[in-house]
C-alpha cells in the first residue's frame, strides 16, 4: 500500500520538453505561476490554459497522467472552493440555512478552483519531463547567486538529491517495519486517534534509527569518496545551454510580452 | 614496494558523559604492527567487534590514530594535508550496498568520486565507462541502483572506487549482506582487478572460503593481529582459529578430522582437489582397502506421522496484478507442513522463499488458492487473523532493526502485551523467553540499543517466542552474523525446537547452514518449490541446485568428485562429520 506513494514522478520519453535544459524548465514554470495569478480575466486565463495544452502536447505524456496528480488533492480543492463560495461577501444570490453565496464569492470560487487545478498540471509537467537528478542540478545551478550571500546551496541540491534516492528505500524499510511488528500482534488500523498515533511508536523508532543508522554509513561512504563539499567540483554532465534552450527562453519572453500587453489593454 | 605500512598503531573511542568527562576507554586497536605490499591480495580475518573495521577506517583516512603511525604510499595518515590524497590512494567500499551508493543513476554513482577530486568532464565520461565494464555493470549505466541486486549495487560500489584511479582497494565485508550469486559475483569481480589491474585488495571478511585464494592473511582478535600468514599456515591451525571465534572451510575441516582420526593427509587441505587428490594416493598405497565392500547404508530415521498444521492450497501471488507491473511471486504452490518438523526452505533472492512465508501467517494474501491452519481456512471472513499471527511467529531477516522499547524486558513484552493477556503472564512469558534464547540476566533492564549485534538479535526472537507460537518462522536469522554468532543462533534455534516441538521453519540460502540442523528442505525456484525432500535427497539434485544460483554444502561436492574417483562412498553425506565417517569406512 506504501509502495503506491509516488513523488516528483518522471515520465520518461522523448521529447522537446524532455531534452530542454532543467534551468529552462524551472524559469518557465515561474513565470507560469506569476501569470495564472496575474490573469484576472477570462480572455488572459484561457490564454494560459490554451499555452499550457500546447506545451502538454509537446511533452508526449500522456494527459491521464497528469490528471492522476490532481486526484489526491480533490478534498482540498472542495473545501478551498465551498470556504470561497460561502465566506466572501458581496450581492447575495441566494441563500439556504445559514450559508449564503455571493455574486463575488462564485466567481471566487471559480476561478481559485480553475488556478489550483492548471496550476498543479502546470508544475507536474516540471516532474514529469525532468529527472530528479536534473532537477537539483538546475536549481543549484540557477540558485547560485545565492551563494555570494553564503546560502548553502550546493548542500541543499545535494541533500535534495539524496533525498531522493533515500525514499524509496525507506518506504520499503517502512513496509518491512510495519509487518514485523504486526507479526508481534501491533495494530496499525483500528482505535482513535491517540490510541492509533500511539501505535505508531513500534513503527517509528525502529525508523528513525534505521535512517539514523543509514546517515552515519552514507557519510563514511561520501568522505571515503572524497567529498568535501562544493567547492572545487567537476560534473559529469554539466548543464549546458543548447540552441533549442535559447529558443525556448525567447518563447517565454515573447509569451511574457504578449500577455502583458494584453493585460495592460484589457 | 610497501603501499600500507603500520607501526604500533592505537585506536581508543574515548566515551564522555554530558559534561564532557572521560566516562570510558575503549581500545579499538591496540599496537598494530603490519605492511602490506603493492599488489597483494589481503585478506583480514576476525569476529564482530576485533577491529577488523576500525583498521579499515584508518587506511581510508576515515579514522586518525590515537597512537602510532600509518603510511599509505608513504603518506601519513595523520597529517591532515595527505587526507584526500589517501583517500584517493586507497578507496573504500562498505557491507551495506543501499548506504553508499549516493546516487538515482549507476553511472552518476561512479561519477561522484571523480567529480569530487575536480577530474574534468571528458576524462570523468571515459572513466565512468572504464570504472563500470571492469565489474560487468556496463550495460546498467542508466539504471536506478533500485532496481539492481545486492551484489549489482557492490559492485557499482567497487566502480565508484575504481574511478577514482587507487592503487589500493579496502572491501569490509562486503559479501556479507549478499546471496551466494551475488557474493560470487562480487568476489570474482574483485580478483579480476588485482589480477588483471594489479590493485592491491584487502578484504576483511568472515566467510573463510573467500580468504583462500588470497595472498596473505591477517587475524585480528581484541584489536591485535592475532595470527597472520599464508592462507594454508593459517587454516593449519583450526583449534587456534576456533578460539577466535572464526572456523575453516568445510573442505579443511573434513580434512582435518581424518587427520585427527589417523589418516596420514597432508598438513592443511584448503580445496576440494586437493582433498580428493590426496584421498586418492591414499587410496594407491593401501589399494586393499578400496575393495572393500560398501557399507550397509544408515537406516533413515522415520518421523512419526504428525498431523499438519500447515496446508497450502494452490496458492499463487502476484505483486501489482493487472498492471503492466505484474510479477507472479508464487506460482501454484501446494504444501502441507507436519506439527513438530523442522523444516529450511531455501532459494535464492527473489525465488519467492520470503513470499511463501508471509503468506503462513496472513502477512500477504495469496491471489488465489488457499491457506489453512490446523485445518481452518485462515481467509475465511470470521477467521481471527490476529490470532492466526499469534500461533504462526515470525522473525524477520535483521530482526533488530524491530527493537523499539526503553529496556529489552518491555520490548520482549510487546507481543504478549498484544495478545491482550494479563501483566503478570505477560512478564512470565517474557522472562521464560529471554531464557530460552541465553540472554544474561543483567541485559534484561538495558536499553536495547546498548547491545551488541548478537545479544539485538537474541531479544528480537525472544521478542517473537515469547508470544508462544506453535510455528516459529524465521527468515535468514544468521544473516550478517560472525561464524560464532551463526553457529550460536543456529544452535538456540535447534535446542528450542528440541525442548519445545514446535514447528520451525528455517529460510535461508545457506546450504551448509541448514543441512547441520533441519529434516526437510524444500528448494524455492521462480515462486515454485523445485526439490521438497530430506537434505539427503535434495543434495542428491546438486548440479540442477547449481542452475538456480543455489549450491550444495562442500563436503557433498567432495562426496560426488571421490565417487567419480572411483571410491565406494555413499553421496548423500550433508555433514562435515558424516563424510568423516564414510570417508573411514571406505579407506580403512
């Protein structure tokens, strides 16, 4: 049931999205998010949307699986919608019991409702297309003039990655833990909520320990390997900008032009 | 030329209370002396807990001595300015293959050394390329380590290192949480690279059979080198070894019996060649003896017929059915398990042995067929599985990893806490657990955590006896373990069954581990039981045990090689000391 659990997903294929430089990506899913929240009408959002699909369809994964991303946070997107529709004043539509919905609070609703769903297909495409591994590249790379105000970037890209790699691996280990103790009769199912949170103790301090214990072994395992921090590193794939990358970042600017003039004239 | 050289070299973990006072000495490595030369194939001897890995530590810079001195290729190990240099000199890789592979990339694995030391991009592309055909782990550049095998991911791990172009390369123990394929694999990369690259190796170990081939060996007891020498002076003495808490392979010992029992072998058989080619002039210069008739075979002793506790149906899983993911784990098994048998079920990683087992007491649900004990079906709706887990016990492979509880008294009482039964039968129940398994009384209060590896490992199956099952199954309980702590657990495990007459069942891929002790084996291969028989019987199937990564027990390989010789013995011997007898029936 733990193994179902899947994070920052990549799908692999080939594609113009799939080739592009992770710090192209990144910038793009910025502006992305800058503009769907920026679009405060009809005609700017389906520009979006309609940019989005295009991009959707570049990327060769198939649109299920974007879609299976939203499953999970369906409850979340109810409730945000029903706290918008019923708690915003404004011209009262109609009302029942002691809720009543306004002129304001639908449009509300509508269109948080619509941002949070594009803008979670929107961010999943990043996943999708792009290999953990690329990913904390590109944010190491792109957040490097952090460094200057010594912001441990390097450390975090690097803690990110293996982060990563760890998951799986302590689900796995969670699973195993789990069954152990079940063959020792522990319950993980039934009693409320404190009975249940304190059943949990069995399962996770033989966890902690466990990830303790893999810490300390990984440390030894990176400074036999000469690790001692950022500095003086090489990459065996350094990130390099290709003319596709440059023809893509003309695109984000032309769309960043785009949309805001038409903002400004609308 | 010397690559490691050790003089009077001192390691002390020094423990210290809150206040940062003094609380305790540990010596780690007491005044050792030792020179390894380039090229050398090193192999270092010694139980859990004799230095053997501390030493390691020092060689990669990983540990500074306390006292003494340590050169690696002339550099001093102490002097801070070397430390890279060493480390890149001498890598290291570890017995945990999943802790040091840094990696979501094999190739990018190899590449975080290289890439460390600043080594430019196109030469890292060559090496990484190099690095990883050398271990014939070229073809899963792109793989996730995941995905790979213990012994893949040892020797993605011995890629990493090799990248980094050492002279000298440290393995501790790196065999240990592997399978007999794996460890094979492992090894024979390892000999390549000295062989082919001149790497000098050390490789601390406690499976002797891996030490034969080496060019010298170390054995370190108390922080000492204790015993050093070619591997055949070493294995000379077996009592020596033995008081170290180590043992010799099957092959040197059988060996070493007959010597004992009179028969004027050679000093120090370390192969199965050797054996049978010594037997064999033997054999030339008493040829009467071999004319002698065979001797009128042991009657097998007849179990009385049990009732089963167990039956298996048909049983079939599939992890992730339906999808395109789908593995069939278990494919169409029927079993029925005897009350009071001792039972080993053997195969390698991945034949299903772990599955089959989870299945006995409802862990997994089987896909398909049946399950039931004391002929109840256990999927039935009003069936009490919670109970069902209760009678059938379970300990799992590094059951430590389970222990949780502020003492080892409340963590054994976990499960008959769970049972619901009351505090005071819950304390009887514990106790006569900790019994059993020979814990020391004054350990009963500790933290669990205090333990050493063996005394965890004890806990976690009083952990499980105390519950009282009438099965108790116990996946790879020896893994891990020194001889010593093998032979111990082994040993309880036996002694259990015989006060108690529970049923035991025993997985393991130790061939030679389960023959000493069960009545019934039954191989796994590809989710299905391939040979299901006494050890005798399945032992006969030793080549077609071979094709499925498995193998027989040394002294059944030593049998069939002497039969073929010509010699009258019988080939269903599974024991070191039941080849000793037949081999002295048919000589004398």
């Amino acid at each position: 049931m733990l193994r179902e659990i899947t994070l920052g997903q990549y799908y692999p294929a080939k594609s113009v999205l799939h080739t592009l430089d992770p710090r192209v990506k990144l910038f793009s899913t910025l502006i992305f998010i800058i503009t769907l929240f920026s679009a405060n009408n009809a005609i700017l959002f389906a520009f979006v949307l309609i940019t989005l699909f295009g991009i959707i369809k570049l990327s060769h994964v198939p649109f299920s699986f974007m879609v299976r991303g939203l499953r999970s946070i369906v409850v979340l997107l109810v409730i945000a919608g029903l706290f918008n529709m019923f708690l915003t004043p404004g011209k009262e539509l109609f009302s029942f019991w002691i809720f009543s919905v306004s002129d304001v609070g639908l449009k509300n609703a509508a269109y948080m409702t619509a941002r949070m769903v594009i803008l979670i297909v929107g961010t999943s495409l990043l996943t999708l297309t792009t290999t953990p591994n690329q990913l904390t590249d590109g944010l190491e790379k792109s957040m490097g003039f952090l460094k200057k105000i010594r912001f441990p970037v390097h450390e975090i890209a690097m803690m990110m990655s293996i982060a990563l790699r760890f998951i799986p691996i302590l689900i796995e280990e969670t699973d195993k833990i789990m069954k152990a103790q079940m063959a020792r009769g522990a319950d993980f199912e039934t009693g409320g909520l404190i009975k249940k949170a304190k059943n949990m103790v069995p399962l996770l301090v033989p966890l902690f320990m466990s990830a303790f214990r893999r810490a300390l072994d990984l440390s030894y395992a990176m400074e036999a390997r000469c690790y001692n921090g950022g500095e003086g590193r090489t990459k065996m794939r350094p990130l390099k900008y290709s003319s596709l990358d440059q023809r893509a970042y003309i695109c984000i600017v032309a769309f960043i032009i785009v949309f805001y003039v038409a903002k400004g004239l609308l | 030329m010397s690559i490691i050289r050790a003089k009077e070299l001192v390691h002390e973990y020094i423990r210290r209370d809150d206040e940062g006072n003094i609380e305790g000495i540990e010596v780690a490595l007491d005044h050792v002396n030792l020179n390894v030369e380039l090229g050398q194939f090193i192999s270092v001897l010694g139980h859990n807990g004799s230095g053997k890995s501390t030493f390691a530590k020092h060689i990669n810079a990983l540990l500074t001595p306390s006292e003494g001195t340590l050169f690696v290729d002339g550099m001093n190990t102490s002097d801070d300015e070397f430390t890279f240099a060493v480390r890149q000199t001498a890598g290291m890789v570890f017995q945990n293959p999943d802790n040091q592979i840094i990696a979501s990339v094999v190739d990018e694995d190899v590449a975080f050394g290289p890439e460390n030391i600043g080594v430019p991009t196109d030469e890292i592309i060559k090496r990484v390329e190099k690095s990883l055909k050398m271990v014939g782990m070229y073809k899963y550049k792109s793989h996730s380590p995941n995905k790979l095998s213990g012994g893949q991911k040892q020797r993605v791990a011995i890629a990493g290192v090799m990248a980094m172009e050492p002279k000298c390369i440290i393995l501790d123990e790196p065999t240990a949480m592997l399978d007999p394929d794996g460890r094979k694999d492992v090894l024979q990369a390892v000999h390549t690279l000295n062989k082919e690259k001149g790497i000098t190796v050390i490789l601390i170990t406690h499976y002797m059979e891996e030490v034969v081939d080496s060019d010298y060996v170390f054995v370190m007891e108390k922080g000492k080198v204790c015993m050093e020498g070619k591997p055949r002076e070493i294995f000379k003495d077996v009592e020596a070894l033995k008081s170290h808490s180590l043992d010799v392979p099957q092959v040197t010992l059988l060996a070493y019996e007959l010597r004992k029992a009179g028969l004027p072998l050679p000093e120090c058989i370390l192969t199965r060649k050797e054996l049978v080619a010594a037997l064999k002039d033997l054999r030339v210069a008493n040829a009467s003896a071999a004319a002698l008739a065979k001797p009128v075979k042991q009657a097998v002793k007849a179990k009385a017929t049990a009732d089963n506790v167990l039956i298996l149906d048909h049983v079939s899983y599939k992890y992730s059915p339906d999808t395109a993911y789908e593995i069939k784990a278990l494919d169409d098994v029927s079993l029925s398990i005897k009350e009071g048998e001792f039972i080993g079920i053997i195969g390698h990683t991945g034949s299903g042995k772990s599955t089959l087992v989870q299945h006995l007491n409802g862990l997994i649900k089987a896909t398909e067929g049946g399950i039931y004990y004391r002929g109840q079906d256990i999927y039935d709706n009003d069936y009490d599985i919670k109970d069902l887990r209760t009678q059938v016990g379970m300990v799992f492979q590094y059951p430590e990893h389970q222990l949780f509880e502020t003492t080892v008294f409340k963590d054994v009482q976990f499960g008959p806490k769970n049972q619901g039964l009351d505090e005071k039968e819950q304390i009887k129940r514990a106790y006569e657990a900790l019994g059993l398994v020979g814990l020391p009384q004054d350990l009963y209060l500790a933290s669990p955590f205090e333990l050493s590896g063996g005394q965890k490992r004890r806990a976690a199956i009083a952990g499980v006896i105390a519950m009282k099952p009438a099965v108790l199954i116990l996946d790879e309980p020896t893994a891990g373990l020194d001889p010593k702590g093998r032979d111990d657990i082994l040993g309880l495990i036996s002694d259990m069954h015989k006060k108690r007459g529970d049923t035991v069942i025993l997985v393991s891929h130790s061939m030679e581990d389960v023959a000493n002790y069960v009545d019934r084996i039954i191989v796994m291969d590809g989710g299905k039981p391939a040979f299901d028989g006494t050890p005798k019987e399945v032992f006969a199937h030793y080549k077609e045990l071979e094709s499925m990564g498995l193998a027989a027990p040394q002294v059944t390989y030593v049998m069939n090689d002497l039969k073929e010789e010509g010699f009258a013995v019988d080939v269903d011997v599974t024991t070191v000391e039941e080849a000793k007898q037949e081999i002295l029936s048919v000589i004398n």
